[in-house]
C-alpha cells in the first residue's frame, strides 16, 4: 500500500516541556585505590577534520589515519566527535534497557538521537492497574503521555529541569510520510524522533497488525497511531520496505558513529515456543538490522559500530548495576512514570505513563544493564614479530588495527582497514595459532531473500600466512535448525586452541545449553556436538594454558560452569560446577605463562566489584580474590596475562579505567580515560585497546605495577 503523502505541517504553539534527572558519580562504593583523570582530547580543526574525511576510502575500506589515543600524554590523531542514535520499539525502552549507557552519552555533551518506532498506544488507558478498570481507552492520548514522560526524563537528564522545553517539528522521511522530532532548546544536539507506528499490543500473542506481522508479510503495510498533540497531521501507512528506508534516512540525517538497538535474536521458552521477550523489541531490531546493512552502503558517512541490549530476559539474571548508579536509573524512571503526579507539561493526556507508576523499576530492570553480545576480551593479538592487531566490526564488516613492533609507544595504530565481506555481528574474539597466524571468529546475520533465510552463523577468517592479508570469511554454520526454532539466538563464539593448531569453536545456543565445533587435521571442522549445561547465559569464555590445555567457562544465573581439556590439545569435558558465586554474567579468562591453569575475571552482583580466581583442570585451585580499592561499574574484567601488565574495567562513568597490576595484592591505582567506549576493553602487556563511541581505536600504554608492599 502506498504512503500517502503529508503537507509539511505548522510548528504547534503550545508548550512541551520534560522532566527525570541523574546523580553523576564517578567512582562508587568503598574506593581504597588511588584514582586520577584523563581528559579526554580537544576536538579537531574544521580543516584538520576535513583532512581526515578525506582519509577514508569505502571502496579500498581503508583510513590512514592513526587512530585517536588517550592517556599518558598520548596525542591524538584527529579523533572525530562521537554521535549516536538509539533505536527502540517503545517509549521507555531506551530508560529500561540501555541506561545508565543513555545518561552518559548525554552527559558526554554528544549528539544523541532517540528514535521510538511505535507509540506504545496499548490499550489506551493511561492509569495504575488499581485505577484501570473505570479508565476511558484514549491511545493518542495514552502515547501522547508517554512522549511527555519521556521529554521530562531526558531534560531532567540533560539540564536537571523536566520542564526544560522543547521544539517540535514535523520531518519528512525516507518512507514518505512525516515523523515528529523534537529538539531539546537548551542543549539542541539531542533529539528524539518518533515514528508512531502501531504497537502489538501482547508481549507474545498473534498480532499480524504490528511489526512482527510486517516483517513476516502476514499485511502489507503497517497502520500509524499517531499521538495527540503531535505536529504529524494526517494518519499514514508503511510497507516494511518503507520502515527500512524510513529508519536508513535518519541515519543519514543523524551520520551517527555508534547505534545502540535491542536484541534481534532474544530467543524463546522451548516448552511454549513463546518468546523470551517482547515481539516489538525483537522485530523493531531486526528492521533496524536491515536499516543499518542499508546505511552501510551509503559513501562518505563516518564508520559506525553498533551495541544490542538485552530486554525482558534481564529480570531473570542477577543484577549488574551498583546500588549508586541504579538508584540514579529508578529517579529517571519515577520522572517517566509521573510518579509525582504534579501536573506542568500543560496537557490533559498526562505526564507520564501512570501504567507503570506502580512498579516504576520494572522487573528488575532499573538494577541492571546487559549488552547481549560484545564482552569479548580477545580481540588484541601479539604476532610473531612482536606486533599488535586488534579487530572490532564497524559498518557490519571486520575492522582491523596495527601497531608496529619498534614502533614508539606514543606512535599511533594503522587503521582501521574494513575487510571485504558484511553483515558482521559486534563482538569478535581472535586467537594467536601455534605457527604466528591469527584467526578472528564471530557471527554473521543474513537476510536473504525473505523473513524465512533471517539467519546467525558463525564465521571465521585467518592469515594464510603468519603476518599477511586476512582471508575470506568462512561459514562455519549454526547449531540452530532454523529461525523459528529458538530465533537464531546464539552467542559469540570462544576458541581454544591446541599445540598442534586444531581449534575448538565454542558457543551457547537457543537451548541455553553450550555447543562446540572441533576443527579436524586436515583443517575441516566435525560435526556440532553438545557439550551440555543448563541456564546459560550470555558469552561463554575460552583459554588455553601453556601446557596447551583449552578451558571453557559459561555464567548461569547462580553460578559459574567449566569445561576443559585433560590433555593438551584434548577435547572439552564437562560441565563442572565451580562452586563459584553468581556473577554479573560477563566474564574474562587469561593464561599464566609457566603456571598450570588459567586466570578467571569477573564481578560481584549490584556492586560492580571485581573478583578473581584460579583454575587447573577444570578444578577451583584458589579462593575467590576481591579485588582491594575498585571502581564501580558494569561489564567483563580485563586483566593482562601472567599477573603483570594492566587492568581494564568499564566505571560507573562509562568511562575506561586503568590500572597496573600490582603484586601482592598492592592496591591498583586508577585511572580514569576521559571518553566513552562500546564493548569491552582488552587489556595486555603492553597497555590497553578500547574502542570508543566515535569508533576508532583508543590506546592507553601500560605504565609501571606498584611495588609491592607501597
């Protein structure tokens, strides 16, 4: 059906106003470390950033630029401002599902867009549950209240007024109809934009009027549900071709360097193929899949990475946010909410979303944060002259950095180099090979030619020769029969590899179950077999001791579970329970060269503190380590091989922050990198790589542990 064309409609007289606001702390809990802060470099020139602009080549899928650097006086290279658009199905699944990472970006001073696809219309009835019953259904009513709790808690966020105002306009979009967008007056870099198509309306009932019922062709075109209020003025229709395009043409007007989205792949309940989340959050990412792949194509417009929040499965999973930092999360949500009831954003639709006044913090939701993919710490390799790579994936495809072995340590990373082949889900690991090749694994999404070919593959690329080009991509197929059946939800993989060179592909699959390819002598891969499990969540981890022993480590919800070799180069067994506390899921695992065993980082629940242990055969061979003086924050532990070198964390700032490791069990002194970075750090020997929000490399070389006993 086609878009009926709108007149560019008048900007509306009447006042918006906002409101939420957010406790800034940079460091939580009992902090016994030393702490000091780099700043983050001065933007560039005009000319000096043209220069760089100039610098970028899609067809060769080269920059020759150095990347940017932080800390310890290192200059940076022309780093580009960072920008970000965030895309979501319902009002409140940005505050939900991805804050604090919302208010730190806005914190940052970044430009920040916020699109919502539907209006979240529901049933209409703007009320508690206790005060539902004898409520009038008024949708627009209902998603006009629920762009006003959203305004309030952005501006509160931003300038700590909710009432702060904003501008609101009609755009027209790529699908050829309008959208609203609304621009925040006192700081105009952030945006929100809402599309107002209709919602579901049941987390997993058949709906064919939605965005599960477009992408799967069940209606051609998908109605609106304009918001009252809105300066959009006449009703529309999209085809899901028009979504995609619709969601590509604000990418272009927003040029974003990083995309934050929900997860396409969350998986479903095997006893009632239900799904795990809402089916709004899974088909509202998987356009915005395709709008990205879209973009990506576009010339000229700045590399972007791209981050997916996991949804309703958090309630289930312990909590990974500090009391400090969830605090701040709930008073954003209270504001949505119009947990006051104070009546100043001037309309009788409402102030907020009184639906979920009751229990503002949702099921657990304002004490977590959790990315549903991109906690790899293996993505810096050491090649056999002594050189670094690192790989991340930027426009859908394989980002590589290198820095020269007798290159100073102020020198600047080559890169990055874009290697041919798309579609690259975030979150790559790599290995080192015994004879100095390197191979990176990851996932691949594929559209082909309809809803029914939507699939997540594992794929795979290495040096034929130690030090050359990468090459092509290989698939190495999925454990998973078909879309329908667990919605492609696997991990990122984790590889050990053996002294003979053979490598064991590990993943978690729709079962929550860990699954595991070996790869043969002759360089083939077997068949997948199930290494078994229950209750896993998120990446799994991989090391391989120096004895040539490969481990494999995987969270439950209340523990953690191990698989090893017995012998070098052998096949995995188990699984084993650790006897390990539950973590926050995300973990990290390091060999200690001329130690048996491995090194496995990760953190206590609610609190962000950092903990160790050690393993040898898949046995428990230490204590449990708390980690003395700590930074509050989320996400995996990177900690440098064989106890020495650096240590890297996420903070409650968002902010990267470093330290040396010290010995007996001296307190690390921290340092917080003054920018903000998408997945996880890898820390080595020779410093620490992130890669930030403006999607280059950011280095922090290593500086000297503190002596023991200072």
């Amino acid at each position: 059906m086609p878009v009926r064309r709108l007149r560019r409609p008048s900007l509306p007289s009447r006042r918006r106003v906002v409101s939420t606001a957010v406790t800034a702390v940079l460091v939580g809990g009992t902090f016994a470390g030393l702490l000091s802060v780099t700043t983050a470099p001065k933007a560039p020139s005009k000319a000096a950033s043209k220069s760089t602009s100039k610098t970028a080549s899609k067809a060769k899928g080269t920059e020759t630029a150095g990347a940017g650097a932080t800390g310890a006086g290192v200059p940076a290279a022309a780093p580009r401002k960072a920008s970000v658009v965030q895309i979501v199905a319902h009002p409140d699944d940005d505050l939900y599902f991805m804050n604090p990472d919302v208010s730190q970006s806005l914190r940052s001073g970044a430009p920040l867009a916020s699109v919502y696809l539907t209006s979240g219309e529901s049933d209409g009835v703007n009320a508690r549950p206790r005060d539902a019953a004898g409520a009038e259904p008024d949708k627009a009513g209902y998603a006009e209240a629920r762009q006003n709790g959203i305004r309030a808690a952005y501006a509160e966020m931003v300038t700590g007024s909710r009432t702060s105002p904003w501008d609101r306009v009609a755009i027209p979009t790529a699908g050829g109809a309008y959208a609203e967008m609304d621009t925040l007056r006192a700081k105009p870099q952030v945006k929100l934009v809402w599309l107002q198509l209709r919602e579901a309306g049941s987390i997993s009932g058949d709906r064919p009027e939605s965005l599960n019922g477009l992408w799967h062709g069940r209606i051609s075109a998908l109605a609106s549900q304009r918001a009252s209020g809105t300066p959009v003025t006449a009703d529309f229709t999209y085809t899901a071709d028009q979504v995609v395009a619709t969601m590509a043409g604000l990418l272009e007007r927003f040029r974003p360097t990083f995309v934050r989205m929900q997860d396409p792949t969350p998986g479903s309940y095997p006893e009632t193929g239900h799904l795990r989340d809402h089916q709004d959050h899974l088909y509202g990412a998987r356009f915005a899949q395709a709008a990205i792949a879209r973009y990506a194509d576009v010339p000229g417009h700045p590399h972007v990475g791209v981050q997916n929040y996991l949804g309703y499965p958090t309630s289930v999973l312990p909590h990974t946010l500090d009391p400090e930092t969830a605090g701040a999360k709930l008073k954003t949500l209270k504001t949505y909410a119009w947990l006051d009831g104070v009546n100043d954003c001037g309309t009788t639709a409402g102030c907020g979303d009184l639906k979920v006044a009751a229990r503002p913090a949702g099921r657990g939701w304002a004490q977590t944060v959790r990315y549903a993919r991109s906690t790899s710490t293996s993505w810096v390799q050491r090649d056999r002259d002594g050189g670094l790579h690192a790989f991340s994936v930027l426009d859908g495809r394989l980002a590589t950095w290198r820095k020269a072995a007798d290159a100073a340590s102020t020198a600047s990373w080559r890169g990055p180099v874009l290697l041919p082949g798309d579609g690259l889900d975030s979150g790559v690991t790599s290995v080192l090979l015994p004879d100095g090749r390197i191979a990176v694994f990851g996932t691949r999404t594929t559209f082909g030619g309809g809803p029914s070919a939507y699939q997540r593959e594992v794929v795979t690329a290495e040096q034929p020769v130690a030090g050359g080009a990468f090459g092509p991509w290989r698939s190495l197929g999925t454990p998973e029969p078909d879309d329908a059946r667990g919605t492609s939800d696997i991990s990122a993989p984790a590889v050990t590899v053996g002294p003979d060179g053979r490598a064991t592909l590990v993943l978690r699959d729709s079962g929550h179950r860990l699954t595991a390819r070996e790869q043969r002598a002759d360089g083939g891969w077997g068949p997948w077999r199930t290494l078994g499990g229950a209750d896993v969540y998120g990446d799994p981890v991989a090391a391989t001791d120096w004895a040539g022993r490969g481990y494999v480590f995987a969270s439950t919800p209340r523990t953690v579970l191990a698989w090893a070799a017995q012998r070098p180069g052998g096949p995995l067994t188990g699984p084993v329970r650790t006897g390990l506390p539950a973590t926050t899921l995300a973990l990290s695992a390091s060999a200690e060269p001329g130690v048996d065993g491995v090194r496995l980082w990760f953190r206590k629940p609610a609190s962000g503190d950092l903990r160790s242990a050690d393993f040898s055969g898949s046995g428990l061979v230490s204590p449990v380590r708390e980690l003395a003086g700590g930074v509050a924050g989320f996400g995996p532990v990177s900690g440098a091989q064989g106890g020495e070198g650096m240590l890297a964390v996420r903070s409650r700032t968002g902010f990267l922050a470093t330290a040396p490791l010290g010995r007996g069990g001296t307190r690390p002194a921290w340092t917080l990198e003054g920018f903000l970075f998408s997945g996880a750090p890898d820390a080595g020997r020779e410093g620490v790589a992130a890669i930030g929000l403006d999607g280059r490399l950011h280095w922090t070389p290593a500086t000297p542990p503190t002596p023991a006993g200072r």
